[in-house]
C-alpha cells in the first residue's frame, strides 16, 4: 500500500466520522514528509559532531593567541619593572643633585654675606679714616 492510498482511506474515515471540513482541516497538518530515518539522524548528528570539532579547533587556536598575549603582556611588565627601577635611580641622582646645590648655595649665600659685612666694614673704616685725615688737616691749617 502506497502512502497516497493510505492518505486516501484516511481522509475518507475522517470524513464519515467527523464531516468533510474537519477532515479536510485534521489532513492539513499532516506532514507531507517522510518521517526522519536512523541514518538521517546519524548524518546530522555526524555535521553536527564536526562543526563543535570545528569550533574546538578555533578555541584551541585563541587559547593559543592568547598564550602569546600573556607572554607579550609578562615581557612588557618586565620591561616596565626595569623602567620604574631606572626611574627610582634617576630621582635618587636627583635628589642627590639638589642637596648638592642646596649646600653650595648655602656656601655661597654665607660668601656673600661675609663679603657683604667686609665691604661695608671697610667703607666704613675708610670713611673714618678720610673724615679724620680731613679734620687733622683742617685742624693744622
């Protein structure tokens, strides 16, 4: 028996049960496939299995990127701890640097303050002196 006489003896039993429109209505949402076979399940269960093994191969190739990144990532963290410790002996050499200048300008400031003090002593004595010579002179004219 072919499957359009089946349909056929179907459709005429659900017409004297249930009418002609209902009949007409219940065979439209018959499929008009076959049924899936063992083997089609097999075959899509086969596409399936090698599109994830397709998937798993692109995971195992961004595992492997991303391995790279992490090495790239540790050598630049590397490269970075260098820099920082250059940087920390540059402002020791810095602050060096300035406690030298400091000292020297307080060397200097005390220079100048003694030159200072010197130069107004001397005026000083030279204007005693002068204002003397002047009043002995005077004095003796």
């Amino acid at each position: 028996m072919t499957d359009t006489t089946a349909e056929a003896r179907l459709y005429s039993r659900l017409s004297e049960v249930l009418g002609v429109d209902h009949a007409g209505t219940l065979m439209s949402y018959l499929p008009r496939e076959e049924p899936a076979t063992k083997a089609d399940l097999d075959a899509l269960r086969s596409g399936i299995e090698q599109r994830f093994e397709g998937i798993d191969q692109r995971f195992v190739g961004f595992d492997q990127r991303f391995e790279g990144f992490d090495q790239r990532m540790d050598r630049f963290d590397q490269r970075m701890d260098r820099f920082d410790q250059r940087m920390d002996r540059f402002e020791e050499k810095l602050d060096r640097l300035d406690e030298k200048i400091d000292s020297r300008m307080e060397s200097f400031h005390q220079a100048l303050l003694y030159q200072g003090r010197t130069y107004v002593i001397a005026t000083a004595t030279s204007i005693v002196t002068t204002a003397t010579l002047v009043a002995g002179i005077v004095t003796f004219v």
